[in-house]
C-alpha cells in the first residue's frame, strides 16, 4: 500500500450494567487521510464535493480469531481504493469508494476482551458461549448502550462485514432494540448450518455435474474430487447422533471443531517460537503472513502461571511460572463458542427475511471445506429462497473457510466490488433489501479474476 499507512486506536467498551461483559474495539483509518472524510460529530459525513455518504466499515471475526484478523484485508481494501482513485484521476469522472473509518470489534470471550473478562465468563458462559452474545455486544456499540467509545454511528452509513461466527453475530445484532441500521451487510463464509444438518459430515467434495446444473456453487472444487450425498435425496435420512447436555446438537463438522480446539496446544516458550512452529505446520504456513504475524502477535499474552488455562508443550515439557505465552482465548472459550447449536440455525430458519430487512451480499470461498458444497447450496437456494435475494454473490479464489485468513486480497477485491456494484434497471429496494424483477439467473454475481 505504497504511500498509505493503516492506523488504529484501541477502545475499551463496556456496556455494564446492562450486560455483563466488556468488549474490546479498534477504530482504523489510514494517514494520509485521502481515503478518507474528516467530519464533526455533527454532520453526516458527507463529502462536499461530490455529496456522497462514505461508509463506516463494522469488522466481526470468526471463532478463535480476533478483531485485529480484519487489518491486512484492509489495508488491501484501502490499496484497491487508491489504485481506483488514481485511474480515475487520469481518465476522468467515476466516483471510487470511500470508507470514512472501520471498527473491528472483539467477541467477548476472544482477543483482549477475552482477558479482561476472563473471570466473568465463567459465569453462565461455559460450556457454551452463544454467538448472539457477540450480536449484542456489536448491537450495544453501535447503538451507544455503554461507555468508552463516544460516537453516535446514528450519523453513520453503516456496513457489517463478518466472517464466520462474526457473519452470524452481525445479522444476530439487528434484532435488538433500540434497533441499528445497517445500509448493507457482508457475509464471508458465514458458519450457518440448519437443524436438519445435524447428521451431517463435513465432506471436501463437489456435487456431482449432474446436480450442479443449476448450483451458484462451482462443479468442482480445488480441493478435492468425488461426490457426496445430495440434500434432495429421498433416501431414509440417519438420525442425529445423541448429544450431552454439555454437548448441545450441531452439525460433525463443528463438533469435530469443538472437539480439537479441547485439546490443542496452548502454550509456548516466546511469541518467537509460536510463529515459527505454526509457519512450519500445514494449516497454517498457507495463511498470509501478515494474518499469521497478527495471530501471533495480537492473539497470545505472557503467561501467569501453570493454571486451568495453560498445557504442557508437544515435546511434553512444562512452561514454567512467569514463563511462556498462551492463548487470550483459552481453549475453554474456544469450545465454547463451537458449542452453539443455536444461533446459526435460528438464522437458517429466518434467513429469507434477513435478505429483505437488509441487502446482503453473500461471500464464500471457492474451495467447499468446513462447510461443505451440499449445505451451501441449500442455505442458498432453501434457506434464502434463491441466489437472486442476495445484493451479490461471490466466491474468492483459492481459499476456503479461512479466506480471509488464507487470500485477504481476495475478499478485499470481493468487498470492494459488492460495495461499488452498479445496480441496474431490473432491480428496486423493498423492505429494505434488494427484490429481483427478472430471474435469479440476473442477480449480481462477482466473478472476476484475481
């Protein structure tokens, strides 16, 4: 990002007595402040000069991550920003996107937040941690139902951008009074499984040509090759496996999410040698390094003591007291927020009438992993009634689950091209979503190459 850098300041909001827990925020902005608008707390934010509305970007991350995952993909979103402004200054009228300032907030229970609150969640926050907690948390903020942050994002356009349990947590926050209004949202591979994927493995397969036909989804998948049963079969479907009360029903895959972050290593001898040890492992020496770094970086604290929170090396020798780093989201968070076999599904069931209270533009990765190809599908094509109640639809090259981990130039390009489409004719705003007149076949769909 030549010429720019990303700078940030860091919050701390708490919303007591209403709700229980703190939360951690950042506001970004770049210096020079070219992509940006300089405004009083009074005004609308407005540019002058061409009377637009910049937008007020809202981060929300997914499980384990946290509000500084969001900065490289930013920092790419900005670069795209000035690149655009750039050759519309040598060819002449257009107008480019113009972001006014970011937020990216923290889950309670994950980053800084997380060790703020570490006492508190263990009230009625284990073993499960609702994603609708994080909802309320992002409602609370936006909506000035707290101290710290001294912003009225009334004067704001607002957009949600959330990745994962953050996707879940964004739509989860409009359902709060008094209520906050988003001018668009953003899903990155939003976490979202309905009940009746309780039974179902997580396969990285493709559906068959035979059925994709009429699929949004791509035939085959970068990852892998075969097939899978389809969600139209008619075949006797296997009953859900029975779950512990401290083992709420949700979909294998993320109780195999559940399961490993139970017992994954937490500790290391220095940030130092956490980087080197997870740049040298396959999951994650495919991240962009920028993330890795702030994974590291931003993700791990000074460890206290030998406590519940810490765990032996691989090698099997002990960190040692006042030695070592650990993780700001404890393993037993981390479970947690796996944990919630709520939240997603009550958005599958609802998820129709989300794409008509706000637009939404729907973002997955090529490669189908976490959430496999069949259930994709059916959150499009059931749960929201069809591609063409998304504003656009997307898919970012070469990456899954992770892409904002894995390619965050990527979902930059995506963000960037969902918030700069040009609707065209066949469109108009109902109920505050974007309705299709003509078929789905014409809804927006971001294909570009990278």
């Amino acid at each position: 990002m030549p010429n720019l850098k990303l700078e940030s300041e860091s919050f701390v909001f708490d919303p007591r007595p209403n709700y229980p827990l703190v939360t951690t925020v950042k506001r970004y902005w770049i210096s020079p402040p070219s992509l940006t608008t300089t405004s009083s707390s009074e005004d609308d934010g407005a540019t002058p000069s061409t009377g637009t509305t910049p937008v007020t970007l809202i981060f929300a991350h997914g499980t384990g991550f946290h509000k500084e995952h969001w900065a490289p993909c930013l920092e790419d979103l900005y670069a795209l920003i000035s690149e655009q402004q750039r050759q519309q200054g040598q060819e002449g009228g257009g107008q480019a996107l113009e972001i006014r300032e970011a937020w990216s907030i923290d889950a309670p229970n994950h980053g800084d937040a997380a060790v703020l609150n570490e006492k508190d969640l263990e009230w009625g926050f284990e073993p499960i941690f609702r994603w609708e907690d994080y909802g309320r948390v992002i409602h609370s903020f936006l909506a000035g139902l707290g101290t710290g942050v001294d912003v009225d994002f009334t004067k704001h356009k607002l957009v949600g951008v959330g990745h994962s349990m953050g996707a879940i947590a964004t739509l989860l926050s409009i359902n709060f009074f008094p209520s906050i209004t988003f001018s668009s949202i953003i899903l990155v591979e939003p976490m979202l499984y309905g009940q009746h994927h309780l039974h179902l493995s997580a396969p990285t397969t493709s559906p068959p040509a035979s059925e994709s036909s009429n699929s949004p989804l791509p035939a085959s998948s970068p990852s892998s090759s075969g097939s899978s049963p389809s969600l139209s079969d008619t075949s006797p479907k296997p009953k859900p496996t029975t779950n512990t009360p401290s083992s709420p029903p949700q979909p294998q895959q993320q109780s195999f999410l559940a399961a490993a972050s139970a017992t994954r290593r937490d500790t290391w001898s220095s940030k130092e040698e956490a980087y080197r040890l997870m740049k040298s492992r396959k999951a994650w020496k495919v991240w962009d390094d920028r993330v890795l770094r702030i994974y590291v970086d931003s993700g791990l604290k000074e460890l206290r003591s030998l406590s519940s929170e810490s765990s032996s090396t691989s090698t099997g020798a002990e960190v040692g007291k006042e030695r070592g780093v650990t993780l700001k989201c404890t393993r037993k968070q981390e479970t947690a927020s796996y944990n919630d076999g709520l939240s997603h599904s009550l958005i599958y069931r609802d998820f129709k009438r989300y794409t008509k209270r706000v637009p939404i533009h729907l973002i997955y990765g090529e490669i189908n992993d976490y959430v496999p190809w069949f259930v994709k599908e059916d959150i499009i094509n059931n749960a929201a009634g069809g591609v063409h109640n998304f504003a656009s639809f997307s898919r970012v090259p070469g990456a899954g689950h992770l892409a904002l981990q894995i390619n965050p130039k990527g979902v930059a390009q995506r963000i960037y091209e969902a918030l700069t489409l040009k609707q065209d004719g066949n469109q108009k705003r109902k109920e505050g979503g974007l309705k299709m007149e003509t078929d789905s076949e014409s809804v927006p769909r971001i294909q570009s190459k990278l």
